[in-house]
C-alpha cells in the first residue's frame, strides 16, 4: 500500500465505531420480560438467572437439527434439569422492541420436583471481539499477494465493525460490502454486494470474493485473521493494520 493509502487506512481505524459489546467470556446471550430472565452460555458452564434464583449447570453439548438451524442444550445435575432451544428466527424485545437474531425457550425444573417452568426470549451470539479491525489481505490460497496481483491497484482489505455485524472494503478492482454471519466456531461473510467496475484483469478479483465467501472457520492470532473452510489449508489470511 502506498504511503497515502496507509495514512488513510490508519484515519479509518482513528474513526472506526467502539466496541459496545461488554466481554465477559459469554458466547450466546439471551434475556426475556414478563417474568424477566437472563441466560448465559459459556465453554465451561450455563448460567440462567431468574427473579427468583440463579442456576449454573456444567456445559452440553448442542444437540442440531438437520433441516434448520435450532440447537438444544440439555442439561440434568443433581438438583436441575434445564432445556434451552435456540432458533435462528427474528424475535422482539416484547418491551423495548428490539430485534434480535434468535428465539430461545428455556425450559426448568426441580429435579425431584414436577413443576417446569417456560421462558421465552430473545438472544444473540456475541461476536469475536478480536475481529473490529481493519484487515488487509496478505495470502490467498496459501500464496503471498501483492499489488501487481490486482492491476497495481491495493490489494484486498476490509474493515469488520462487530457493532452491528457489517463489513466493507475494496475487493482488488471494485468496493465490498456485506454481512458479518457468527455464532459459535462458525464465521461467514454474507449479502456480498460490490461495485461493477472493471478492470483489465479480474481474475484474482474473483477468486479473492470466492474465497471469503466460501470461509466458515477463522482463527487470530500474531495479528493476523485466518480463513479457512474447515480443511487444513487456509483460503485466505490478513494482517492488521496497527
């Protein structure tokens, strides 16, 4: 990147939103009113707090659907028996109004006892914090790329604003923008819509949005974003603008 492009680059991270999302190790949350509740999922425990107590459970595994995306978490201890069921449907804050991507119903009881109480709410996954950065793209399908790659011009690079799951950039020849799909152990990029430019080659171009689109996993670290699909190979790798 030239030098007027790194300073612009690095304005865009000066200006870049702040993080609202308050990290506390959680990777799904959900809350509901009437009676109000709270639900917490980490990689070591289920927590579900209500008006009247709080129940921490050890983890589960989700148990998937095969024609939709609704996983349930069922949980037996000594002293609870807790069911959660999380689907990937629009729900509303039935107070505030606000959207959230997930339905959760919540179902517990005593364990020697015989009454199951219901809760229904709303819930979301809590995006990779280390993601809200400006990336530029430093490998393709395990090969460096440079400038020459794409006509001269920048190579690729995107910023991931996890505020509200959205992402933009330049893809080589034409800008980028679209949808940040997370939810835990799964990343996407979605909604890819660009710019119609064209360019003498668009080649690398083509494989560049092929590839992002076809990731399903990442990894960061040493201040780089790793894509990948699941296979041993990386699609594509970025490093952080600092």
């Amino acid at each position: 990147m030239g030098t007027k492009d790194t300073v612009q680059v690095k304005e865009q991270i000066r200006q870049m939103e702040p993080i609202t999302i308050k990290i506390d190790g959680s990777y799904f949350k959900a809350t509901g009113t009437e009676p109000f509740w709270g639900l917490k999922i980490y990689d070591d425990k289920i927590e579900l707090q209500t008006m009247e107590d709080t129940i921490v459970t050890p983890p589960s595994k989700a148990i998937k659907a095969q024609d939709a995306n609704i996983k349930m978490f069922r949980i037996k201890t000594e002293a609870n028996q807790l069911d959660i069921i999380i689907s990937n449907k629009g729900c509303a804050n039935a107070m505030s109004g606000e959207v959230f991507p997930y339905t959760v119903t919540v179902s517990y009881k005593n364990t020697d006892g015989d009454e199951t109480h219901v809760l229904e709410g709303c819930g979301s996954y809590i995006t990779d914090y280390r993601l809200h950065d400006i990336w530029v793209l430093e490998e393709m399908q395990g090969a460096p790329v440079s400038k020459e790659d794409f006509n001269g011009n920048d190579v690729p690079n995107m910023e991931i604003n996890i505020n509200n799951n959205k992402f933009s950039g330049f893809s080589g020849c034409n800008r980028m923008n679209g949808s940040v799909f997370y939810e835990k152990d799964v990343l996407r990029f979605t909604q890819v819509a660009s710019t119609r430019m064209a360019c003498s080659n668009m080649e690398m171009e083509t494989e560049f949005l092929k590839a992002l689109q076809r990731s399903t996993k990442h990894k960061v670290e040493n201040n780089r974003l790793y894509l990948s699909n699941g296979s041993k190979e990386n699609l594509l790798v970025f490093k952080k603008i600092d």
